[in-house]
C-alpha cells in the first residue's frame, strides 16, 4: 500500500501562512515529531509519495525521499490519498480495503483509498484531476475525521501532544552526560536525554507536569530551566533560557531567554533575552536582543489575527503570540503586538512601540513603516550567510522558489508599501 | 515644469534636512550630505513617488551621487514613458 500525501487546496494552505509558505503542510513541525511522521506512523504504509504545489516542488525534492509531483506514483498500488491536515490522533482508517472517497461536510477531502483493482477506472494528468475522477467514479463517504484550520491549532494543543509523542518513543533516562549538580524535579522517567546531548552543571529540569526529552547532540548551558513538557531537537543549544512548558524546539536552534508554549521549526535563533509565547517560528529566523510578542490581551478577550493583511480572523483563544516566517530578522527592541503576523523573509527594525499586527513577506519594516528596504536580492545574500553559518547551502533552486513566493505574496506588500509612503510623505 | 534635476535636488534636499542650495550634482549622498542607509531607503521610495516610477532597488542604492541619480532617474523614466523636462 502506497500513502500520498496530497498539499492543498490553496484556500487551505493560506490559513498556515507565513510557515506554509515554503513548505508542504505535512512538514510543519507539532510535538517532538511533523505532522507527515505522525500520520505515518498511524497508517504505516509500505510506500510514501506526495503532491506539492508546483513551485516548492524542485526544492522539496532535495529534502525528501519520497517521490514528488510524479503521476507515476498513482498507479501500480493500492492507494491512500491523505489529506495532510487530519488529525492522526483519531485517524484510524483501514489502508487496505474496499475504494470510498471520504469527504468532510464542507466537501474538502480527507482521504481516498483506491484499491488497485479500481485504478483502471481512474485517469488523470495530474493529481486534481486524478481525485476529480476519483471522487467522480469512487462511492463517496461522508467523515468526521477532524482537521487542523489554522496555524495556532497547532500551537495551543502542543503541550498535549508532546506528552503523548513522548510515551510513544518509550524512551526514558540519561543515555548522554548530564553534568553535576543538575536539579530534575518529578519524574526522573518523563526525563529523556539522548546520546550526544549534554546538560551543563546548574540547569533545572522540571518534569513535574510534563516530560521533558532532550534529542541528540544538543547542550543545554548553565541556568537554563526546561519545564516539561517540552522537546528540545537535535544540536540545538539552550543558553541560560526559561523555557517554560508546552516548547518544542526543532533542530539546530540557539534558544535564550524566555520561551512558553512554542514551536520553532528548526534552525532558528533567539539567543538573547526577550519573551517568546504561543508563537510558531519558521526556519531560519534570527530574533534580535530582547525581541518580546505579547500573546494576552490587557481585557484577556480572544486574540484576532490577520493572515492577509487586511481580514482578521479570531483564533478563539485568549493566548496567541506570533507567527514568524522563515528567514525573518528582528532588531534588538523589537516589540510584537497580541496575534502578529510576521511574514518570510522580513526584515523588522523596532520602533519602541508595539508593531502593526501584519508584517507582509519581503517587507522591510523600518522607521514604522512597511518599505522595500535593500530589496530581496540583500535578504538573498543574508540568507546565503545565514544557511551557511550551520553548513547547510543556499542554492539556486531555493532562490527560484523564493522568487515565486516573493510573486505570490506582492498584492499585501505593495498594499502596504503604498500605506507606508502615504505615511512617509506626511 | 521642474527639471529632474531640480526634482532630485528638492526631494534630497526634503529627505535629508539641507537646503536645495546645499545640494549639488557632484555630492555624495552618504559622505557629503550625511544619508545613512535608513534615509538612502526613504530617497528611493521618495523618487519614486515624486517621478511616478519604479526603480530596482540594487541599482537604485548603488547610485553613490547626486549628479548619477539625476541620470539614472531620467533613464528610468525614458524606460517607463514617463515625461520629464530634461
């Protein structure tokens, strides 16, 4: 049995902007693990291929095994067509089994399992063609299979799910150096630390309400408190941070100050003091000394976000901080307001005051207002450096996708521009 | 209607704080009149509001003196079909 993954629609995956911007949904990290490994591990197929849209396609093939984009993919199997944003927690469809097309109540697709007896039926020149015909010839079935909707879903039922990621693994103790004199509160059995990692003398794990696992290679420096539950991926360094509970940090990360119920995505720093919260950091960001979001409201009324820069949507909950694209940079000082958007690749100078609440993708957001600054080709050259600080390579395939994200994401900047000129010329 | 010239001069002139009288053709926007690389951001999008054109930002930035934005700026606008008095 072959499991697909299949990216979209575009309605969709704009509500997991900015972070969805360069990356398939099934990638965006939850818990000590992504959302692809979690249903992965669920269905457990022999064989994996995916549909991404078409301009992250060239770059997602350098950073998976799996077959991308290839129509060759569906035939020759029995099929699974997942929808990436169901929950795995409660997915239990059988992967083999009569065909049936199960939709939602809203018609979006939650799955299709084709059995291969029944491909012959089906055509299709690409994937959208191939589940309109599915859909089409398939008996349908209406689920109740419940999906992510936005970003700050994810977010807010971290802390849960890193304790349930963290049973599953059914790994336990120190297997790397934990340096004396360590304080664990709790649990020593909710404490994991990985061969390679190091915990430095003077660093509190607090395991009472949570697990804490520390993964491969990662050090944790002096005067750090870890308040579980939190995962703390491979290589990344913790110098002296509060991180508070519900984190999950991915690879290759340097983390200080204070840190609460967040994901960071991988490759990212936020070295110095400064308060993040509720937040979900791309890859690639570097926070400036002292970089704060507020995620509470002073009247603690829900927190509303704008994703298009124009139409807020109210997230329902009375914490979210911020959603930070890749490769975004902060100054020292910079000041987020409740429920920010942050897009990729902007680079942000602090004012003093809290910013607005919508930052477009390749802004440049200096003097309070939304400029084209030095222009992509200086955040290219930036980003050059900045991938290859941690040996990883910039490459001409990346550029051309960003090129296109840089097309897609011009309505909201230009917007913005226009309003920071109009404010400019006052 | 104003030259370019004149038009660069006074927008350089309203952005970087100095009289047009101070500004002449061969002065560099950052070692003579003081632009530091936030105020050569604001000279860029301030042309292009004043001349209605759109400049690429690299090419833009790299224009070191007053007298070089004068003709950049004008080519610009040649690109664009834009009028302007030469």
């Amino acid at each position: 049995m072959r499991l697909i993954f299949v990216d979209g629609p575009s309605e969709v995956r704009r509500n997991f902007f900015p972070l969805a911007l360069s990356r398939p949904l099934w990638e965006l990290r939850y818990g000590m693990t992504s959302l692809a490994e979690k249903l992965l591990s669920r269905v457990n197929p022999q064989d994996v291929a995916c549909f991404v849209p078409d301009y992250m396609a060239d770059v997602y093939r350098t950073k998976t095994k799996w077959p991308v984009n290839d129509t060759s993919t569906l035939a020759g199997d029995d099929l699974l067509i997942v929808n990436p944003l169901v929950k795995a927690n409660g997915f239990d469809v059988r992967p083999s089994g009569p065909s049936e097309v199960a939709l939602n109540d809203q018609g979006h697709l939650l799955y299709a399992r084709v059995a291969r007896a029944d491909l012959k039926k089906l055509s299709g020149e690409d994937i959208d063609a191939f589940l309109t015909c599915s859909q089409a010839n398939l008996p349908n079935i209406t689920s109740s299979f419940a999906t992510w909707q936005y970003t700050w879903d994810l977010i807010l039922t971290n802390a849960e799910q890193i304790t349930a990621d963290f049973a599953l693994t059914g790994q336990s103790g120190i297997e790397g150096t934990v340096e004396e004199p360590t304080a664990i509160r709790g649990s020593k059995k909710d404490v994991y630390v990985a061969p390679g990692a190091t915990v430095h003398p003077m660093v509190v794990i607090d395991a009472e309400h949570g697990p804490v696992y520390i993964d491969e290679d990662a050090e944790i420096q002096p005067f750090t408190r870890i308040e579980g539950p939190c995962y703390i991926g491979k290589k990344s360094i913790l110098l002296g941070a509060k991180c508070r509970e519900g984190n999950s940090i991915g690879p290759m990360c340097r983390i200080g100050g204070e840190l609460e119920e967040s994901i960071i995505q991988g490759y990212s720093n936020k070295y110095h003091d400064g308060f993040i919260g509720h937040s979900y950091v791309g890859e690639w960001v570097n926070l400036g000394a002292l970089t704060t979001n507020s995620d509470l409201k002073n009247d603690y009324s829900t927190v509303s976000m704008m994703l298009d820069g124009r139409h807020p949507t109210n997230t329902g909950s009375a914490k979210v901080g911020s959603l930070i694209g890749d490769h975004t940079k902060t100054s020292i000082g910079t000041l987020f307001n409740t429920g920010s958007y942050v897009g990729a690749m902007t680079v942000v100078m602090a004012t003093g005051k809290p910013l607005p609440k919508f930052i477009p993708s390749f802004g440049w957001f200096i003097e309070g207002i939304v400029t084209k600054g030095f222009g992509k080709r200086s955040l290219y050259t930036t980003a050059q450096v900045a991938v290859g600080r941690r040996g990883c390579q910039w490459s001409e395939t990346e550029q051309a996708m960003w090129d296109k994200i840089f097309e897609m994401t011009a309505p909201a900047r230009n917007e913005a521009i226009k309003k920071g000129r109009r404010t400019m010329m006052r | 209607m104003a030259t370019v010239a004149e038009r660069v001069i006074a927008v350089t002139a309203q952005v970087l704080k100095v009289t047009p009288e101070e500004v002449k053709a061969e002065h560099s926007f950052t070692t003579d009149l003081g632009a530091e690389s936030v105020q050569s951001i604001e000279l860029v999008a301030m042309f292009e509001e004043e001349f209605g054109i759109e400049m690429d930002e690299d090419a833009a930035l790299a224009v070191e003196t007053v007298g070089g934005a004068v003709e950049f700026i004008a080519n610009v606008c040649k690109e664009q079909g834009v009028d302007v008095e030469q």
